[in-house]
C-alpha cells in the first residue's frame, strides 16, 4: 500500500468514526434525520475544510471527492437507524472518537507541511484538523466543547502533531513512524479518559463580605 493510498484510508476511517461521533450526540439530542446527518456530516468533515482552506485548497477535499460526503452522511444515518445498539456502546464510541483524533491529527499536520506550510503552523493547522469537527458537534448540539473542558483532547492533539513534525524534519515521515505517531495521539487520549487527567482550571476565590467601611 503506497503512502498516498494509506492515508486515503485513514481519512476516510477518521471522517466515518467522527461521522458516527457526531450522529451519536445528535440522536442524544432527539434530532431528526436530517439533523443526525447534518451534524455527522459536520463533526467528520468540519475540520478538514477548516484545514484545505487554510492551506488554500479550494475547493476543499471534502466537497471535492464524492468519498468523503459520502462516507460521513452513510455513517450518520447508520447510527440513526440502529442508535438502539450503538447506545450501548459508550466505551466503543470513546474509543472510536480517540482513533479519529489521531488520525486527523496525523493527516491534517503531513497535508500542511505537504503545502510548504511552516512547521509551527503545520502542528496548529493539524491540531485543529483534528479538534474542529468535534467542535462544531458540540456547539450544534448546545454542549460545551469538549476541547474548552478540562480534558486531555486538544493537548493530545497538538502533542501528535508536534511528532509529526518533528518526523518530517528527521525525514523519517514514512508509514510506520507516522503510524506511530497517530497511536501515540491514540493511547494518550485513552490514558486521559481512564486516569482522568485534565489541564488545570483557574481557582475562584469568593468575594470577601463583611468589609468595614473607613471608620470616621
């Protein structure tokens, strides 16, 4: 399998795996069918356009291969007609949605640095790559994204992107380093969830009372 071809494949495994992510919030939400798709489409493609019109890739990927749009509207309404079943799989979707953030995240940053982009923009074009999809989920369905809570998602992200990067820069970006990269994206946002890491948050202090006024 060429690399081309490989990474063909991975996008479309991520685009479907965000696809059944983002359809699985909105059936949450009693969206209809049309919603579920919408918001599948959304999640799986969101980011990959953000990412194509940043490196000036009109029109973008998603909108240009028929595989793509395709791929994410047949995963949502999937899990639209059989949530029954998909809803008892918590973990599964947690799982899922944790191999399509390391697999945008290593397509997004390599399609950057493929566009000339510099390596720091590559790893922000990468991160949100991966990020961007689950955001728009969340914001059409009224949550808070997940990327602004105090969990590891963004970070690991950027973290996958950094190796990338570097992978490129040793001129070892070739399938099996790069796969490494996307497992190390993978297994860090697992450990996350099951330790339960989070960056920190900032402590509120609650307004003092009581304070006497100038005595006179």
């Amino acid at each position: 399998m060429t690399t081309s071809t490989a990474l063909l494949v991975a996008d479309l495994t991520g685009v479907a795996v965000f696809a059944a992510s983002g359809a699985s919030a909105a059936v949450a939400k009693r969206l209809d069918l049309f919603g579920v798709v919408f918001v599948g489409f959304v999640a799986a493609l969101g980011g990959g356009i953000f990412r194509d019109l940043a490196i000036d890739e009109v029109p973008p990927l998603a909108f240009a291969d028929w595989r793509y749009a395709t791929t994410a509207a047949v995963t949502a309404a999937a899990v639209f007609w059989l949530h029954p079943q998909f809803a008892r799989l918590r973990t599964t979707v947690l799982v899922l949605d944790a191999a399509g953030l390391a697999l945008f995240t290593v397509t997004g940053t390599l399609k950057a640095l493929d566009a000339q982009v510099p390596a720091v923009g590559a790893c922000v074009i990468g991160m949100l790559t991966a990020i961007g999809g689950g955001l728009g989920r969340d914001l059409l369905t009224a949550e808070i994204p997940v990327v602004l809570r105090r969990e590891i998602y963004a970070v690991a992200a950027l973290v996958g992107a950094i190796a990338v990067a570097l992978l490129d820069w040793l001129g070892r970006a070739d399938t099996a380093w790069l796969t490494a990269a996307a497992v190390l994206v993978f297994v860090l946002r697992l450990v996350a969830l099951r330790r339960r890491w989070s960056a920190p948050i900032a402590t509120l202090r609650p307004p003092k009372t009581g304070v006497r006024g100038p005595q006179g």
